[in-house]
C-alpha cells in the first residue's frame, strides 16, 4: 500500500466517520501511532475530527483517551 492509497482511505474515513468500521480504524491509528506520525498522516484540520468523543471513548487504556483530549483542547485554540 503507498503513501496515495492511505490517503485516499483516510479520506474516505474521514468522510464517514460516524460508522463504527471508521471509528475502529481511527482507534487503531491512535492506539498505534505516536503524535507525530498521526500528524505526518493526518492535516490537522482533520485530526480535530478523528478526535471526537465517539472515537476516544473507544481508546483503552483511559490514560491514552486523556492525552488525546488535552491535544483536541491544544488544536481547538
């Protein structure tokens, strides 16, 4: 898989990311990736949207959800 076709799956994700197979990808994303790899994938326009409340409610362990929250806070200002 290249560099374009996560792109255009990110996306597409991003696009619907109310269904739950979106939220699991994202939860996977953020329990696997560290912050500056979700940065290099992600703009961060869009990062504001994969942190919603849907997504990290997901996130184990609750710590994780934490830091999370405190980075949307961070881009929200």
């Amino acid at each position: 898989m290249n560099r374009t076709d996560i792109e255009q799956l990110l996306e597409e994700k991003i696009r619907v990311i109310e269904d739950v197979p979106s939220q699991q990808f994202f939860c996977r994303l953020l329990t696997s990736c560290d912050w500056y790899t979700l940065l290099k994938l992600i703009p961060s326009g869009k990062l504001k949207v994969i942190l919603s409340d849907k997504v990290l409610d997901r996130l184990y362990p609750k710590d994780l959800k934490t830091k999370y929250v405190y980075a949307r806070n961070l881009l929200s200002r």
